[in-house]
C-alpha cells in the first residue's frame, strides 16, 4: 500500500533549510525543538521500503526517487522522519536521505499531500 499522509504543519525554520535544497520531515508528534526545522505530517505506517524509482509527492509537485540512505526507512517508518534532498543524485550523502529528481523545491502548506507511491 502507497505511503499517504497530508502536512499538519511548517516548522519556522524550514525556509533555512529550503534554501540549501533540503526539507526534513517528521510525524506530527515531534518534539518542539525538531518540530520547528520539519514539515508535520499525519502519522501513517510504512508497510513497504522506499526506493528509487518510487514516486514522493509534497504538495502539488511529484519527484522521483534517485537513492535511499541506508536508515532513511528506519527513521521513516518509526519516526515519519527522513531528510529530502533535491540533487537527484545516485547515492545520498547521510544515511537519513532521500535524493529526489523534480522540477525544484516544493511550495508546500498545511493540508497539502505527502505522499509516497511504490513501483
């Protein structure tokens, strides 16, 4: 089953981190010190390993999944944590990331989507 959550909230610092090309998501029910970095969403559970060639979807934009860190579905699936890098690249450079392949940094706004769609 496809990964579907919606955004709860936007962290107050999560403009900074755009700005180098990441986004840090997490469950809804993280702590105000990293809530305040991290884009919220509902908690759903993760059945199935994200890997590339998966489809991420934040907002109204679909990005492409080009590699997986080695925890990034540890984290996910416990915490509905990873960081999204925007690089595209084959090989992420941290454990916790996801590399994706889209057209530029979401626009994204409570109630929007997060969503993951396996191959």
């Amino acid at each position: 089953m496809d990964y579907l959550s919606k955004i709860t909230a936007i962290g107050e610092l999560v403009s900074d981190f755009a700005e180098e090309g990441i986004l840090i998501v997490f469950n809804d029910n993280a702590p105000p010190e990293l809530a305040e970095m991290s884009i919220l969403h509902t908690i759903v559970p993760l059945d199935r390993e994200v890997k590339p060639g998966d489809k991420v979807v934040l907002g109204n934009q679909t990005y492409l999944v080009t590699a997986v860190g080695e925890e990034a579905n540890h984290t996910l699936r416990n915490m509905g944590h990873c960081t999204f890098k925007f690089t595209g690249k084959n090989k992420p450079e941290i454990g916790g990331h996801i590399e994706l392949k889209g057209n530029g940094m979401p626009e994204v706004k409570p109630g929007d989507p997060f969503e993951i769609f396996f191959k």
